[in-house]
C-alpha cells in the first residue's frame, strides 16, 4: 500500500508540476552593455528594474547597434540615479560607467504586436532616444553578467 501512495505522489509530482516557462532562453545569443535608459519607463521613476526600459549596446563584432528592452531581471546590476549624465535630453548614463554593465543574454525580435508601448510624459525630451532606438526593441533572457 506504501508503495502504490509512493508512486502516486511521486507520479502527481512529476506530470503535475508546471514548469517556469519565463526561463525559456531566446535562439539568438547577443552580447553587449547597458548604456542607458528609457526617458519615459526608467529605472528612477519606476523605482524598480524590471519592466524599466534600457538601451543596450549590441556588439556585432564588425558593428554595434543600438536598441531597448524590458526584460532585464531585477538584481542582477544595481543602478544609481548618479550614473544618469544629467543633460537635459540624454538617456545615456555617463560614459565612466557603462562598462559596469556588459552582459551576456538570448535574444529575439519581437513582432509589432508584441512590443511594449509606453506613454510618455509631455515635459520629456525624447528626440535623441528616438533617433537611437526607434522601432528596435529585443526581448531578452538567459541574461547574465560578462
């Protein structure tokens, strides 16, 4: 009798348990650093890391590319309201410190459906953002430091 509610249990168990599917790592492998912040969805406003946009620098060997995501887990870098550079319409942190933060990660371009949208306020100058990642978000995972 021990032996069937053993088996039972264990059975529950292993067919029962649903899996984590947020761990599922993207196809594309990518490498770069975090550079800098969305102006509207940053870091400091929110007061948390994830689902703060922040722009990452791809390093495609040859060429570098510039683009934003949402998806960088909580923890994994402390950010500072000082390593923001401060200028009015910059969304880049100071240059002294975006080597702090290269990262290694699995990436995937998501449909138009599937991007993020975010509000903005109207007191936030957001020409140079635009101009440096309009239309070029990735979803990340699998993320860790370099």
């Amino acid at each position: 009798m021990k032996q069937i509610f053993f088996f039972l249990i264990a059975t529950l168990t292993f067919f029962g348990c649903k899996k984590d599917k947020s761990q599922k790592c993207y196809s594309e492998n990518g490498k770069g650093r975090i550079i800098g912040y969305d102006p509207c969805a940053h870091f400091v406003q929110a007061n948390k890391t994830y689902g703060a946009g922040f722009v990452l620098e791809l390093d495609k060997t040859t060429s570098k590319d510039t683009v934003v995501t949402y998806q960088i887990p909580e923890g994994i870098f402390t950010f500072k309201p000082e390593y923001i550079d401060g200028s009015y319409s910059s969304y880049l942190f100071r240059p002294e410190v975006q080597d702090l933060f290269k990262i290694t990660f699995k990436y995937k371009v998501p449909s138009a459906s599937e991007k993020t949208v975010i509000v903005c306020s109207g007191m936030v100058n957001t020409a140079y953002y635009d101009a440096a990642v309009r239309g070029r978000e990735i979803f990340v995972s699998c993320i860790s430091k370099q």
